[in-house]
C-alpha cells in the first residue's frame, strides 16, 4: 500500500482543481505466486488507445482520463482477463488493485512467470532505466527475434561489440580478448582454448539463457582485470505449472552444397563430437597411429535436436523448488576457398596459396537448475552445465612455397579436431537476514578440457616429368601428426553482505553500504608432443597420392625405412602449466544524494599471484616465470534523472589487464602461414576510465541514447609480427601509453502500432559506434625488455582488433493471430569497418583486416499453441572477408574467401 500512498500524494495538488481531468492507479498481483507485484500486465481502457504496462513493482498509473464510466481491461499471456467498470471523476485519484490468477482454459499455455519476465525486452528496458549502473542486456525474447542461436552471436547485436571472423575473439570498444571477462550468474568462467583468455561464447547455446548483460562500465564488483566489458550470462530460473518442449530442425551453408560430390573430412573424429583417441603405443618405434589419412565423404547438410523440461513444485505455504532441465545437440557443415599467404615487407612471396577449407562443428548442451524458495526470504539455486563443441576442418593450400616449391606447384595438407568440454557446478544462495541487512554468495567449479589430438600436416610438390605429386622436405615438421591437451580447473567464490541506510520520508532506503570478497584459484595443465616424419632420400622423388598417403606412410613402409619418426625430447611432451590466484576485496557505497541524483562509489583491492612454468623446443631444460601485484581499483557511478523518461551517467574507474598463461609461456603454436610464441616478459597493462551517457526511454518498448566514453591505457599489450622467416608472432608491451575514445548512439523504436495491445506492429532498431584508438610504439622499449631484437615499422598506430565503425540494425514485424497463432519475421544487419590484425615490424607492414557488412533475415510463425515453424536465412549478401598487409608501393591481400549464405529450417512442438 506504501506505493498507492506514494502515487495518491503525487496527485494532491490536482485535487482542488474541480475541472481537471482524473487519474487511475491500482497494483496488480500474481495469485498463482503468493500474491507477488505483477510486472509487465497490460491495463488498457476499453475502447480508447490509452493504456499503460505495470512496472517492476506490479503499480500501474493512466493520467488525464476525461471524467466517466469506463471498462478497464487486465490482461497478461496465460492470465486470465479482466474487465472492471470504474468511474473517473473530475480531479480525483480512482484505485483498482486486483490479483491475476490462470484462467483455467489456459494453464497448460504458462510457460513464464512474473519472475522470469526479465528476459522480455521490455523488461530489460525498464531494469536498465531504473539501475544506476551503466550496462546494456539482451534478453531471450530479443534473440529469439533476431534468430540468434549462441552467445557470441547474441553480443555482437549489442552496441559497440564485434566479433573478429575465423576466431572467437569478442571486441568490446575495440579492445580484444585480453581487456574483457566473462561470468555465468556472477561468477567467473574458464578458457576452454590455450590461445585465449576467455571461453569462446559461441560455445552457449541461448537455450541456456535468459539474458546476457554487458557491463562496459566497471564497477568494484567486477573482477579489476577488466578494461573493455565483462560478458555475464544468466542462466534460465523456470517458474510455471510445467512444460516439455522439443524442437528439429536442418540447415545447410550453400558453399557446403555446391560442394556436395567432393566435401571430405579427415577420419577418426565422431560426428557427435565426443572422440577418444590419444597418442599411440610406442610411436618412434612403430607406424602405430589408428587414425587414416585418407579422407572421408560426407553430406553437408547440418541437423539439430532439443529438449526442454521444467515444472515447479509447491512445498509449503512460501516454499516451492523449481526444476528445469534442456539438452541439445546440432551440427553444421561449411566450405570455403581462397587466397591464403605470407610476404615479406618488400612484398615478395613467402608462402602463396589458393586455400581451400572444408569444416564440421557440433554442440552438445545440457543444463540442469534447481531452484529452492525456502521463503520469501531465503533462496538457494544449484546450476549443472555442461557442453562439449568440436570442431573439425580440413584445409588443402596449393601453391607457392619458397625454396621449396617455387614454381606454384606446392600442396599442404592440414586435418585439424578439436574437442572442447565444459563443466561447470554453480552453487548461490540469497538471504534477507533482516529488512535491512541481505546476504548473498556463491561458489563454483569449472573444469574444461581441449583436445587436439591427431593433427596432421603433409606437404607435396606437384612434379611434371613423375606426373603426380612427390613429398617436399626442407624440415621433418613439413610432414607430421601433432596432439595437444589442456586441462584447467578454477575454484572461485563470492560472498556480498549489503546493508540499507536510513529510508526517506516515503520510507523507502537512501542507499546501501555493499561489502564483498571474490576468490579465483586457478589451475592449467598443457601439453602438446609432435611426431615429425623424415622421408629419406630416395623416396623423395617417389609418386604419391595425396587423397590417400596411407599407401607410403603404414608400417611396412616404416620397417623398410622409407621414413623415420622422430619428436622432441623422445616421447616427453613440451609442457607449461600455468597457476593464477587472486584474492580481492570490495566495498561500496550506493546512495541517493537528492531526489535526482543518485551515487554508487566503490573501491576494490585484488591480490594477483601468477606463475608460469614451462619445459618446450625453445628451453629444453625449462624454465618458470613468476610476478606478484597489488591493484588499488576506485570507481564512481553517478546517475541523475532529468525527468521520469531521461537518465545522464557518468563513470570514472582505473583497472589493469592481466597477461595470460599462453602468452607469457615460452611456446611456439604453428599455423601453415604463420607462427605464435609466448613471451616470459609480458607484464600487466593499467587502464583508466570514463564514460558519460544520456538515455532517453519513450515508452516501455522504447529507448534512445548516446554515450561518450574514453581510456587511457600504460603499457598496452599487442601483437607484433617479429623479423622472422617464418611470420612470428608474438605478444609484447609495445609501448608506454595509448588511448580509446569514442562514441555510441543506440534506438529502438515502434515505428507503427496497428493495435492497442501492441499486438500488430512494426519496429525498428538501431546501434552505432564510432571509435578512435591510437598508442606510441617504442621499439627500444621491446629490446630493452624483452629478448626481441626487432625495429617496430612505425612510431604509432591503432589498437590490434580495433574498429572505427560498428553498426547493427534491425526491422521487426509482429502480428498476434487467432487460436494463439502469430508470426514475426526481422531483416538484421550488422557492420565493422576495417581492423588492425597485427602490427609489422623492420619495415613490413601492418596486417589489416577489411571491413564486412552481413544481412540476416529471420521467420517465425505459431501455427497454434503447440506448433511452430521457424526458418532462417544468414551471411545473405555473402561478403569477402579479407586480411591486406600494408606495403609502401601496393597494398597486397594475404588473404580473401567467402563463407556462403546459411539456410536453417526447424520446427518446434510445446506441450
């Protein structure tokens, strides 16, 4: 009732007024959950336009109703609705305040509560309005408009996020892997690759998720190992009477198909993505490997399958235990062709190819969450996740080869698995010990583990007076299997005891005192061996077919010694292993310094120990590398409300960014066209922040902004190409300082309402981003403290993974129809300008990645309410993705292909 007074007081000074128009308000409730404030129900007076939505407290206000008899309308998906006659008289205050209960005809349609209505748009829009906390979300609803199937996917259609093609690296503000994390419900998430920091998020099925948030706006909540965003995806709390769904659907790339006699993949790897097999018995000793090189036929067409579940079960008056569980599993097949290859910085070939790239991934996800409402004060959440993605590719270079085949008749043959699986054990409670103390914590457990096992590589040259192809040796890597195995495991805990200060003469609190203590231990075991074949002599001119190789490399061969097998330091593997702790500190003061100003100012103190040991080719006898910090980390977020639509923000914070494991391991990772090593020098970055924005929200659905934001950066990391025959690269503090600013501009807008209800419309929405970087380079600095003896080509440049541009625009058509049927279809755009991939060295130039516009078009239609059928078009403009080093006379193109357009169908039954 505390709300109703608050809105009655609001409108006193009206009452005097006879003749002024009059005021309906009332608070709606959910009967089938203990009366709990109903958020997002729709109040509409019958027969006009006007109406209104509930916000986050279940209150309602329409103002200006002319005096007379009217019929109000409540209504909610899978409630009952409702219409009460009300009389509105002449300067008066009318309140209606009701339960909404299930009707009885439509319990089995109840699939969302009003507890999990935050993954509605809407209702992301008003949490976003309402926080004093600058971040942007992006809900279920939204990515199930756009079509979107993962994660990574699903941050890129927020502002100023960009994801890099042909890795997994997401760019917030155009800073990369390194300056970002990544959480589930809070708490942190490990690497499932040794090549990044954070886990690729095109790992996460959306069936997962209920909403993703994006903070580009550090607060002291946040691990201080931060710079352009943290990533936190909430997983799905289920709440209804029950529901099992399950869905199949197909989809096919349309260079897969037209590819369709001739698409092969290397043999071993399961098509359901789960393979075991390791390294052979005794593999210098005998020609042991199961696996064959010769490749097989597939039929690229992708499906897919899943199966959802979820229901809640009453325990006692305020206690209820909510389950929900969800598998699923889907594949894809791709194909792509073009150029592929490394020059020198005067331009001249190094390696030249036409590559051609033929891929198979799958996903495997289950989830499972169970929710105890012990009481209305008390909440304990277990979430089980668990996903397993592999990737398979086969790649054929044909071409140029210097000092090896040098007249464009070179072949490399790469097959490549990788299998990646995630655990993850999540454990949160949530208690209100009192009206003004709460306590929240959670703890988790993630273990993953990535796999390559059996990568081969064989290289041929094409020789006319044999007329067929003999094998190329200038070093026993040319031809070779490799296995490599990382293991990490990472214990973290977060506990936050908050306290409200005084309340206001409304009675409600002007802020709280928040503090915390986060806990990350973490753990990584890698390993990778190489067996490597040298042909001898004579066979080096002897014939062979590169589709099947099986008949020179098997063990009759071997035991005739056509070829040997040899490996670093025999079978003992080259291994880092890597050891992170950090302890951390927080607190925080949230405080409403007047009615429209509002404050959060926090202070956070991380202790950072890192530890990397390692025993490679570089240092056979091996080797560690240690560095201790103690971060300081304030923040301040302030908040004034212009007026009840309008919010300026402004945030100011200093952070740091901490190298990773693969980077600081003195280890070398070879690709066909270039070449990674770690550096043992590479220390952390500090980073200090700001941010002003102003946002506007017109209606519930509605949202306008623009945000200004720069960083200033000491010791930014990069990557730098080395002078080096073999392209290296590596990853250095390339300077003293550098800087980001930049500038983003988001709408979302209904652009027509045919009905009142927003039961027909068409919507529109916009986001934009325009960002500078810029650093010194100092190629002294890398001599001085490295072992890098390499002149950087020039004194200043952008940031590696930085884009000027970032644009993403959607047009969306809504139609509810009879018997529960509708049907919404949305064309997405999305857009980056050119990005900086590498930065050259002794006069070569840098590696630019050119700019990509991509169209999808997206289909849904409800036949009834069990029924759905949805279809997908993606990539529809099927643009070139291209990489151009920059040389002095002519830009040239090391690399060109086209990924193809992607077409999904699936359909969808809902008991």
């Amino acid at each position: 009732m505390k709300y109703l007074l608050l809105n009655l007081l609001l409108f006193i000074p009206f009452l005097s007024h006879a003749n002024n128009p009059g005021t309906l308000v009332g608070k709606l409730t959910d009967k089938e959950y203990n009366n709990e404030p109903l958020p997002f129900a729709n109040v509409i007076i019958k027969g006009t336009t006007k109406g209104t939505t509930t916000d986050m407290d279940g209150l309602y206000s329409i103002n200006n109703l002319e005096p007379g008899n009217y019929i109000i309308v409540f209504s909610f998906v899978g409630y009952e609705t409702q219409e009460v006659e009300a009389q509105i008289m002449a300067g008066k205050v009318t309140e209606i305040s009701l339960p909404m209960s299930a009707s009885a005809a439509s319990l089995d349609e109840i699939i969302i509560t009003t507890t999990t209505k935050r993954e509605s748009e809407v209702a992301l829009l008003l949490e976003q309005k309402k926080a004093i906390e600058m971040k942007q979300t992006i809900g279920a609803q939204e990515l199930s408009r756009k079509g979107v199937s993962d994660v990574a996917t699903a941050v890129t259609k927020t502002t100023g996020v960009s994801k890099q093609e042909g890795s997994n690296n997401i760019y917030v503000r155009g800073l990369g892997d390194r300056y970002n994390s990544t959480s589930i419900n809070g708490l942190p998430i490990t690497s499932n690759d040794p090549e990044n920091k954070n886990i690729s998020l095109d790992l996460f099925s959306t069936d997962i998720v209920e909403f993703i948030s994006i903070d580009k706006v550090y607060s002291s909540k946040i691990s201080g190992d931060f710079a352009g965003g943290n990533v936190d995806i909430t997983s799905i709390n289920y709440k209804g009477k029950g529901m099992f769904e399950f869905s199949l659907g197909s989809r096919i790339g349309t260079n897969a198909i037209g590819e369709n006699n001739n698409f092969k993949l290397q043999d071993g790897p399961s098509k359901f993505g789960f393979s075991s097999y390791d390294v052979p018995n005794n593999p210098l000793g005998s020609y042991s490997f199961g696996n064959s090189l010769v490749p097989v036929k597939e039929v690229p067409v992708g499906s897919s399958f899943g199966l959802k579940a979820g229901k809640s079960f009453d325990i006692a008056k305020e206690s209820n235990l909510n389950l929900f569980a969800t598998v699923s599993f889907d594949n894809g097949f791709e194909y792509r062709e073009g150029i592929n290859q490394s020059v020198s910085a005067q331009g001249a070939k190094l390696k030249s190819f036409n590559q051609q790239r033929f891929s198979y991934n799958t996903n495997t996800t289950g989830m499972f969450n169970a929710n105890y409402r012990i009481n209305s004060n008390h909440n304990i959440a277990y979430n089980f996740l668990m996903v397993n993605s592999s990737n398979q590719i086969r790649d054929s270079y044909q071409g140029f080869i210097r000092d090896l085949a040098e007249e464009d008749n070179g072949l490399i043959q790469r097959a490549t698995y990788v299998q990646n699986t995630l655990l993850v054990n999540q454990l949160l409670g949530n208690h209100k010990i009192s009206d003004k103390i709460d306590f929240d914590w959670g703890a988790s457990h993630n273990k993953v583990e990535g796999n390559m096992p059996d990568r081969t590589q064989n290289t041929l040259k094409f020789k006319e007076s044999s007329g067929g192809y003999i094998f190329a040796q200038n070093t026993i890597t040319d031809n070779h299997r490799y296995y490599q195995n990382l293991v990490e495991d990472e214990y973290a805990a977060n506990l936050e005891l908050s306290y409200k200060l005084n309340n206001n003469e409304d009675g409600e609190a002007k802020g709280k005192i928040t503090l915390g203590y986060n806990g990350r231990f973490k753990n990584r075991d890698f390993e990778a061996i190489q067996f490597n074949f040298r042909v001898t002599g004579s066979q080096l001119n002897t014939v062979v077919d590169p589709d099947n190789l099986d008949t020179f490399f098997n063990q009759t061969n071997y035991g005739n010694g056509l070829f040997g097998i040899e490996s670093f330091a025999g079978l003992s593997p080259q291994t880092y292993q890597g050891e992170q702790i950090i302890n951390a500190g927080f607190a925080s003061l949230e405080y409403k310094l007047s009615n429209k100003l509002s404050s959060v100012v926090g202070l956070r103190f991380e202790q950072v120990e890192q530890t990397v040991s390692w025993r490679t080719q570089l240092d056979a006898s091996g080797s560690k590398n240690r560095f201790e910090r103690n971060e300081f980390l304030p923040s301040i977020v302030l908040k004034y409300e212009l007026n009840e639509k309008q919010n300026l923000r402004l945030g100011a914070s200093k952070t740091y960014t901490l190298p990773q494991f693969k980077e600081r391991a003195l280890f070398i990772y070879e690709e066909v066209t270039e070449v990674k090593i770690g550096n043992p020098d590479l220390y952390p970055s500090q980073n200090y922040n700001l941010d002003l924005k102003w946002e506007m929200f017109p209606k519930n659905s509605e949202v306008f902004s623009f945000t200004a934001f720069g960083k200033y950066i000491l010791d930014p990391i990069n990557e730098i190409t080395l002078a080096s025959s073999t392209n290296d690269i590596s990853f250095i503090n390339t300077g003293d300082t550098g800087y980001v600013y930049g500038a983003e501009f988001e709408i979302r807008k209904d652009i027509f309402n045919f009905n009142e209800d927003d039961s027909n419309k068409l919507s529109a929405g916009l986001n934009a981003s325009y960002i500078q970087t810029h650093q010194e380079l100092n190629s002294e600095k890398v001599r001085k403290e490295t072992n890098y003896n390499t002149n950087l080509t020039d004194d200043t440049s952008g940031f590696t993974g930085a884009s000027d541009l970032l644009i993403n625009a959607d047009l969306s058509y809504i139609k509810e129809l009879k018997n529960n049927a509708n049907i919404m279809a949305t064309v997405a755009y999305s857009y980056f300008s050119d990005r900086l991939y590498a930065l050259g060295v002794e006069t070569k130039g840098n590696l630019i990645d050119k700019g990509v516009g991509s169209l999808d078009f997206v289909l849904k239609t409800k036949i009834n309410k069990n029924l759905s059928i949805d279809f997908t078009a993606k990539n529809i403009l099927n643009p070139a993705y291209s990489r151009i080093q920059e040389n002095a006379l002519q830009d040239i193109t090391v690399s060109s292909y086209k990924r193809g357009a992607f077409l999904t169908l699936g359909i969808n039954y809902k008991l």
